[in-house]
C-alpha cells in the first residue's frame, strides 16, 4: 500500500464512515491472505471509497482512462492503486494486467455492471462478460459485495450498509462443466449471488448460501 492511500486508509477510514454511515454487514468473510476478486454493484462516484475504506486488505481499482489525462488527479487515483481501462469496448491491455496483477498475489475490485446505475435495483441491470473472463482465466476466488442505500443512491450523511458474503471459490464454477468457459454465465452467476445478499440482516450472515446457483 502506497503511503497516500495507507495514510488515508488509517487516519481518514473513520471520517469517511461516519460521512456515509456505513454499516458493514459479513466482515469476516473477507480473506486475510491470496488474491481475490472483489465484486459489487455499482451505485455512485462513491463505491470506490466506500470500499476502500471498508476493506481489510489493499484493493486495486480500474478507473477510466481519461483520468490518468489529467495531471494532479492522475497521481491521486495512482496513489489510491488505480489503473487505466478504456471505456466503449473491449480493453484487452487492461483486462491482461488485471488477469496478471491477481495472478501476483493482489486484490482486485470490479464492478460487473461495467458502469453506475444510480437510483435503480441493481437485480434488474445489465451485467458485463468481463469478470466472467477475468475470473476463468485467473482462477481466483470472487468475494460478492452488496453496497446499497434506502433509495440505491449513495449520499452523504444518509446509511450506507456493505454487505460481504462468503467468496465463491474458482472450484465451484468449475463444476458447470456446459458454462465454465461462458464469460456471461459466469458474471451472471457471480452477479446474482450479489443480488441475494441482505442489505440489512437479522440473523448469521453465515447462513447465507455457500454456492451459487447452479444452472
């Protein structure tokens, strides 16, 4: 971890929670060692630091292009582990460094939907093939997390819950021997085990399923 983003990490992490009240929901279920893939819906501007701040271990982000343009933020979002991806297609220079950063040892954070969708259920959106192909071809585990908020709009001041779920090992999709090599099915799948997390939860977050469906 960057000195910045450490610095940040420890000595604002508590500000940013009490900015966004957030509640944090399955702690435990994150891994304390290897690489894994985080993977959450994605609400607002916000998540990123939402999920930095939540997040035990180090996390690296892809952010567009276009802020590595400009000069002063370039070396913020840099400090914070980000890195470019190129938006309107395929990115396959950015996809083989994520595929490679994972295959290091790092953690990395991805949003399936590809882009925000603020104010809408996350269960009815789009879900992107890239994590699919990301995760077959890293053999990592996927960590499931569920930002949501009253209205699905993050805001200051209003609550914020981040619920983590139990990782999905790599064996498990392995075992859809018709789809372990379908990119879309395996996002799906992956997408769907986030839409069937709590976002407020009464009981044992270890009652939730281990498995994701299997089709």
């Amino acid at each position: 971890m960057s000195a910045f983003s450490g610095f940040v990490k420890k000595f604002l992490g508590g500000l940013v929670r009490k900015l966004y009240r957030i509640n944090v929901i399955g702690a435990e279920n994150e891994p304390e060692n290897g690489p894994f893939i985080v993977c959450s819906n994605h609400l607002s501007n916000h998540d990123v630091v939402i999920l930095f701040v939540t997040m035990k271990r180090r996390m690296r982000f892809l952010a567009k292009a276009e802020l590595f343009k400009i000069p002063i933020l370039s070396q913020v979002v840099k400090a914070f582990g980000a890195y470019p991806i190129k938006r309107g297609g395929a990115d396959v220079s950015a996809l083989k460094k994520t595929i490679s950063l994972l295959k290091d040892g790092e953690v990395i954070c991805y949003f399936p939907q590809g882009h925000r969708f603020p104010g809408v259920d996350p269960c009815g959106t789009p879900v992107q093939p890239g994590v699919g192909l990301v995760t077959r071809k890293s053999e990592v585990p996927v960590l499931p997390v569920l930002i949501s908020t009253k209205t699905n709009k993050v805001k200051m001041f209003r609550k914020t819950t981040v619920t983590i779920g139990k990782p999905i090992n790599f064996s498990e999709f392995g075992e859809m021997e018709n789809n372990k090599n379908d990119y879309s099915h395996i996002s799906n799948v992956i997408f769907g085990r986030i839409c069937s997390l709590p976002s407020s939860y009464q009981g044992d977050i270890n009652s939730l399923p281990d498995s994701p469906e299997k089709k």
